[in-house]
C-alpha cells in the first residue's frame, strides 16, 4: 500500500464559560479524502484541542486496487461540554462556512484555513464529506454527531453504546474517471458494489463475492441496547437497511426523534441519517448479517450491489450463514415506499436541543408566503452537453461566490430570477438563484419527472416533509395536493427522497440569514447541473441575524486580486470572542503533493 499525500487536521472547540453538545468534524471543499471511521471521547473542558493525521493509501474495497483509503494517526472523535443549551449544525447566521462554491471559495494547496461556525439548535446523526469536483466518490465521508444536554433527557433509556455505520455505494473507477465520463455524456451505469463503514461484502455467496475481500464486523454484547446511527454516503443508490433477526426501533432522523416504531428494514436514501434502538435479544447461534441493498431497480441485474456486515455477539457460536435477510417484496405496490415514508413521524412531546417539546412549532397553522415548484427531469443536452435541471435550468457555479459579490458589489455574478415553477421554453444553464425573504414560511414542492428516486437536500435549514405521491404513472402536484398534507407531526428534516413520476412537498420557515444551496443529492445529477441557491436577506441587518465575512475569508474570481498569499504554519488558530459563541474549528494542513491528485 502507497501512502501518497497527507493530511493533518486540528480541531478546537472553545465555549466562553458556557457549554455545548458534543460534536465532530465540517464538510470540507477542496479536496478528496478517503472513508473514514469514527470513534468517541469526551471531556467536560469548556476548551479542547484534538489533531487527527491522515494519509492517502491504496485499498481494495471490493478486490480493485484504488487510491481511497486514509491512514489514521489519532481517533475520530466526539466531544461533550456541558451547561450550553444551543447546539446545531445548521451554521446559523454564517453562510460563509458552508464548504460549496456558492459560498466559499475552494481552497488552494498547501494552505491553512479555519472553519468557524455556531453550534446551535440541534442534536443528532450527521456526516460530513468533500463537496467539489465529484470527490465524495473517492470517499472523505464522516459522521458527526451532536447529542443532548444532561438537563435534557432522552426519549428512550441511555443505550449501552454507539455504533456508527456508513453505508454506499461504491464504483472501482476513481473520482476523476467517473466525472469524465459524466462530462462526456456517459451514464455511470450500475455501481460494483455497496461498502459498510469502507469495507467490501461479507461472502454470503461464493458466486457474487470473491475471496479475500476485507468485511466490516460489529461486535455487541448480549442482552444490551445499542443505538446505531446509520448514514446513506453513496453516489446515487437507495439502499435498504436490515439487521438478520432483530427489530430496528427508529428514534431520530438528522437532529429530530421520532415517533418510535420498530421496523425490519428501513429504506435509507442518499445523504439521509437514521438512529435505531437495536437490543441484543438473540440466541447468538451465530453471527448474524447487517445488510445494505440497492432498491427500485432490476434485484436480478443488481444482486452484486449489496453490503454485507456482521453482527457478532461476545458469546457467538459460528460464523453466518445461509441466504440473507430479504428486502422487501413491492415491486408491484408503489404503496409500500410512500406508506413507510408517511411512518417516519416526528415525536411531537419530545424534547431536542431545548427543554420545549419539538411539536411547540404549530407548522400546520401558518400562512405560506411563497410557493415553489421544482420540477427534475432526465439529462438532456445543452450546448452540447449533458445536464440535468431544476425548472429548466442547469446551475452553474459562480466564479466568485454569492455573498462575496454581494459584498464587494460584483455585478452579473449571479441572477435572481429563479421561476417558481417550471420554465416553458428549452432549457438553459445559467446561475439564476432564489431571491427567497428573510422570514418568510415557504412550500416548496419537488416534482420529481426523472426515471430515478432522488434525494433533496437544503443547507443551512431543515424543513417539515409533509406529504409524498408515489404511483405507477407519473403524478402531477396540483393545489388540491394539499388536502392530503401531515400538518401536525410531519417529520422535520434536511434530506427527503422524491420518488419518480412523484412528488414531495415540504415546509420551511427562512428564519437564517445568508446563501443557502438546494440540491440534488445524488451526486451524479447535483454535478451535471440539479441545484441552485436560496439567497435570504436581511434589510434590517445590524449584524446580529448574519456574521460580517471571516477575517480569513478566501477571495476568487472577479475578486482573486484580492486574495494575500499564506505562509504555511501548522497552526492558524485565532481567539473567539462573545459570551454566547460556541465554535467548532477545523485547521486543514495540505501536503503539496495534493497537486497531483487534481
């Protein structure tokens, strides 16, 4: 194995006498890293420092030697400090560290920079991954987590422990191969395989798994309850999640519990996070498998692109064997996705981040300011070139980021002349943006006309998925739509799936001001065009609902002239100040070697 280019990344969180949940790790927007575990510590310091080092290695997830994998010097971590009651991941009030190109600029090689958020708000199951240039296919993906205040209880008894599992998709061509052939109009096709937590299929079967490919082993105790927090970090495949012979209780989807239900699969779609309650309640005859396979395509054709794990209790008596659990048998009731869909509700007496239940937020009785339909359809050629759109319009990334232009009044860098609704006329690629108000409550419908279930995602919110159409056919969202909306405990969320030839409707209220993107999460469409931005302004702002730019702010594009060179330094770490700021801080260090990997 090669080791080729390094990493080193420095972390602090500092709380100014106040405290906050515990956490880990940002996205990162300049270059690829490859899967990553995760691990806990915690402290009750308001003031802690962890460095983690990492390495390019050459690994052989499903038998193919690839460059992917990352050399781990110190722990993934996990940090509690405690008697802050404002936790979240939502980066409130500063767009500028939203790690996308429409609100950073990439960084350069061999350069330092420092993201600086707020955690507020929220608690939960997240990931985090590169965002550029397709690099989440080579991996760089992992979890993050926040969880509660000890004054805030849980909605269920402390488990036992924490298990992290990332499950995805998996192509043995690099990241530079596929997005070329995505710029060559060529359709990625089936994926090789499915990993759990980077490693390849348990050999269930001799026939679809080779011999001597690494597995990924979970190790539980009997009689305990564990919470498992499961992440989709694939490409583009849903993928149905199940544990041999054991109930999955649901608790928490992104940073909101759920009703609790126990579930023998679950549906997990791309970019999507679950918690389930899993009790150790088995015989341990054996071990018993942990699966991940693809859905709502061709099972016979897709056999190979399934992950397989294993669950090993201490006093386990043989390895697995035999067939494996089975998905679930729908390929002729559409009813099935939308009905497990509508199950995923929100627990209404629940407290989250704060000691108020989550169902004080009476969604379901507030007027809706603006309405905004986005239509998805198949790749089509623009300009010669293969693109995806939302109403029409395939976005291209500005050269010089959104609030940046803003700021320095960079004319004809963006438009805000978003439709509301689908474009009539032959589509176009352009950089139009929704020129959405600060304070308003929108409905936003996402009318899915492609032959593929697609994630949605939106930065810096999450939002109430209040009703799905899934059918044999397409389905058209019309006004009456509405009268089938969950307007009590729908779900709050920042990734839904959009089932084809139907829709999805959601509910936000725009309450954090600054450059939010809206996507695609399915990467192949985000890259070919499937996203735009939510520009939210606040004309009352007094620097207290948006933080001025970062003093290390990047510049680019019309503003590169701008932009002061960097010493490089292993450190760039600056004094927070403000008595209620809670930061998390990530120090990136690349090697120069990182030039070659472009």
């Amino acid at each position: 194995m090669g080791v080729c280019v390094n990493y080193i990344f420095k972390i602090e969180i500092r709380s100014t006498g106040l405290a906050c949940s515990r956490s880990c790790y940002v996205e990162e927007n300049s270059r690829k890293r490859g899967p990553l575990p995760a691990c806990e510590s915690h402290t009750a310091d308001p003031f802690a420092n962890f460095e983690l080092e990492l390495s390019y290695i050459t690994l052989s997830p499903l038998g193919v030697p690839q460059q992917v994998g990352m050399c781990l010097r110190s722990n993934f971590l996990v940090v509690q400090i405690y008697d802050f009651d404002r936790p979240g991941v939502q980066m409130r009030r500063t767009s500028w560290q939203d790690g996308v190109l429409g609100t950073n600029c990439p960084i350069p090689p061999n350069w330092n920079w420092t993201y600086r958020f707020q955690v507020k708000d929220q608690i939960g199951s997240f990931f985090y991954y590169p965002s550029l240039n397709f690099q989440r296919a080579a991996g760089g993906f992992g979890s993050l987590i926040i969880t509660n205040r000890d004054i805030i209880p849980l909605p269920f008894n402390t488990p036992d422990g924490d298990i992290v599992i990332m499950i995805g998709d998996w192509y043995t061509r690099n990241h530079t191969a596929l997005r070329t052939d995505l710029d060559t109009g060529i359709d990625l096709g089936m994926p090789d395989g499915v990993l759990i937590n980077g490693k390849g299929p348990y050999r269930y079967n001799t026939t679809l798994v080779p011999d001597g490919i690494d597995y990924e082993t979970i190790n539980v105790e009997p009689g305990k309850t564990y919470r498992i927090r499961v992440h989709n970090v694939g490409i583009s495949t849903c993928l149905n999640f199940r544990i041999q012979n054991h109930n999955l209780l649901l608790a928490e989807t992104e940073g909101y519990y759920t009703s609790q239900q126990n579930y023998t699969s679950l549906d997990i779609h791309v970019g999507q996070s679950y918690s389930f309650l899993v009790t150790m309640d088995q015989n341990a005859s054996s071990d018993y498998y942990i699966v991940a396979s693809s859905r709502f395509v061709n099972q016979s054709l897709w056999q190979r692109v399934t992950g397989v794990a294993v669950l090993h209790y201490s006093n386990s008596k043989g390895k697995a064997t035999g067939p494996l659990p089975d998905p679930p048998n729908d390929v002729y009731d559409t009813s099935f996705v939308v009905n497990q869909a509508l199950s995923i509700r929100q627990n209404v007496s629940a407290s989250g981040a704060r000691p108020n239940p989550q169902g004080s937020f009476h969604y379901g009785s507030i007027n809706v300011t603006d309405v905004y339909v986005l239509r998805s359809l198949p790749p089509v050629v623009i300009d010669g070139k293969l693109r995806t759109t939302f109403n029409g319009i395939s976005f291209v990334n500005p050269d010089t980021p959104i609030r940046l232009a803003d700021q320095f009044n960079v004319k004809g860098a963006y438009k805000l002349d978003f439709p509301s609704k689908p474009l009539t006329g032959p589509p176009r690629m352009d950089r139009s943006v929704i020129n959405a108000t600060y304070k308003g409550f929108i409905e936003v419908i996402l009318q899915n006309n492609d032959t593929v279930v697609q994630s949605f995602h939106m930065d810096g919110y999450s939002f109430f998925v209040v009703g799905y159409y899934c059918r044999i056919g397409y389905g058209e969202w019309t006004e009456n739509s509405r009268n089938s909306y969950n307007k009590w405990d729908a779900i709050f969320r920042c990734t839904t799936q959009v089932f084809p030839g139907g829709w999805t409707a959601v509910l936000v209220s725009l309450d954090n001001v600054g450059v939010w993107n809206l996507r695609a999460e399915n990467l192949d469409r985000r890259y070919l065009g499937q996203e735009t931005y939510m520009r939210i302004i606040n004309p009352e702002e007094d620097n207290t609902t948006e933080l001025a730019a970062p003093t290390n702010v990047l510049y680019c594009g019309a503003l590169a002239n701008l932009q002061k060179q960097q010493e490089q330094s292993s450190s760039s770490a600056s004094t927070v100040s403000g008595q209620s700021k809670l930061y998390l801080m990530l120090l990136m260090v690349f090697s120069a070697y990182i030039l070659i990997l472009r």
